[in-house]
C-alpha cells in the first residue's frame, strides 16, 4: 500500500507565509524558506507554496522564492497563484518547481490542463479546486475564494480529471481554519469517482483530524497549515500516531 501523505501548505503574500480562517483574516506566520527547511528536516513528505493573491492581483508567482526553496529541499514541491499560460509554467519549473497548481486558470481556460499535461506530463499538474457548499451544493470559486461560480464541484473535478490533471488539491471553504476537521463526506464521494491522488485540505485541527480522513475518505494525502506553523502538531509526532493507527506513512 501506498504511504499516506503529509502535507505543509504555506499561503504567501508579499513575499511572507500568512493564515486566515475561511480565506480572510490574515496574520503573519513567517518566512516560507525557513519554514519550508524546518518541515523538510521534520519529516514532511511534500511542501505546497500558494502565492494567494497573484491572481486576484494578476501578479506572477515570485520566481526568486521557488528558487530559494528549492536550494533548502530535498522533498518534492508545489506552486501555485497566477499560472496562465505554458511560460509560466516553465519559468517555475526551471526555478526548481516539482510541480505546478492550477485554480482559477483552469476553470477559465480548461485547456490549459491539456496543454500543461502534454508539454510537462500528468503527474506535474495539480488542479486546485476551492469549494463551498451553497443552497446544499458544493459550488466551485476562484480567486482565492471570492468568486462563485455556476460549476458543481464534483462536475469540475472529473472533467479535470479527464484533460490530464494529475492529482486534485480540494480545499472546503466552509473548514477552511475552523480547525473543527476535514470534510470527509465530501472527500470520500469525490474520492470514489475519480481515479487520481486526491489531496485534503481544509479543516485540520488535530492529530485525530488527520487519522479520520485517512480511514474515512481513504485519500492520498492531507495538507495544513496553522496547526504546523504555530507547532501545535509537529509531524514526527503526527507520523507516529498514524502508523499507530495502521495507517501507512514514511516515518
């Protein structure tokens, strides 16, 4: 069986790792090389680094950051905020990038998953999906959130799927900081449709948080931020209790 994934997800703004709870509120957590170097020497199995305002502010993720953080690691990493075309792309790529994230892009232009998994390959796409649930539905938004739109979640996710996404980051808004634990019914129905790695993310707030939506929506990894930014879990510690509950992970 495959090991579980552990997954810190560092939110950047203006060159600075930040939190929020349900997307809002920001407050200062750091610096995202030295984080990323602390998560790495942790035992954190991938990092994921989203420039959270480069769409919404049509900035290109910073090139000088990936490059910094790929001097510090020897874990695969992810970026993600103000991807649009192939160029920048390759501009990360080059900077040292294991992988891209794609949101707000995609839904604008799907192709854009087709193009990026044919010049690249699948496994260096990730498609980042933000829902909320809506009037009982789980609606799909851009732009960090601000934006709903008509696209039913799990609609947007297998058509994702179908044009060469890789593996889908799923972040529920409505857990999003709540720290009250994943939204594993979600996870779990998205899950068993579609037939790429799934990545959890939204909700996270305790040890036993991480082992439930293992067990429950048997997913491929699961990402937080606030509760290993402010070491309320050290992921030694959170390794261990998830092999301790029979759940494979690389210790």
């Amino acid at each position: 069986m495959l090991s579980k994934r552990i997954i810190p997800c560092l939110d950047v703004k203006d060159g600075r790792t930040v939190k929020g709870v349900n997307f809002v509120d920001l407050r200062d957590a750091g610096d995202p090389v030295e984080l990323a170097a602390q998560y790495a020497q942790q035992g954190a199995d991938e990092l994921v680094f989203l420039d959270i305002t480069a769409t919404h502010e049509r900035r290109k993720t910073m090139i000088e950051m990936v490059k910094a953080v790929a001097r510090q690691l020897n874990i695969p990493f992810t970026i993600g905020g103000g991807i649009t075309e192939i160029a920048d792309a390759e501009a990360l790529l080059n900077a040292g990038a294991d992988k891209i994230s794609i949101n707000s892009a995609a839904v604008r232009n799907p192709k854009l998953i087709e193009e990026l998994a044919k010049a690249f390959g699948v496994q260096f796409v990730v498609v980042a999906v933000d829902t909320k649930d809506v009037d009982g539905r789980n609606m799909v938004h851009l732009n960090g959130g601000r934006l709903i739109t008509e696209l039913e979640t799990e609609t947007w996710i297998k058509q994702a799927e179908e044009l060469g996404a890789g593996e889908i980051l799923l972040t529920s808004m409505d857990h999003d900081g709540t720290k009250a634990g994943f939204d594993c019914d979600l996870l779990k129905k998205i899950n068993d449709n579609i037939n790429i790695p799934i990545i959890a993310s939204g909700g996270a707030g305790s040890m036993a948080h991480f082992t439930e939506v293992f067990q429950k929506a048997n997913v491929d990894a699961a990402l937080a931020a606030s509760v290993f930014h402010y070491g309320e879990i050290l992921i030694p510690d959170l390794k261990q209790e998830l092999s301790r509950n029979n759940i494979p992970v690389r210790l």
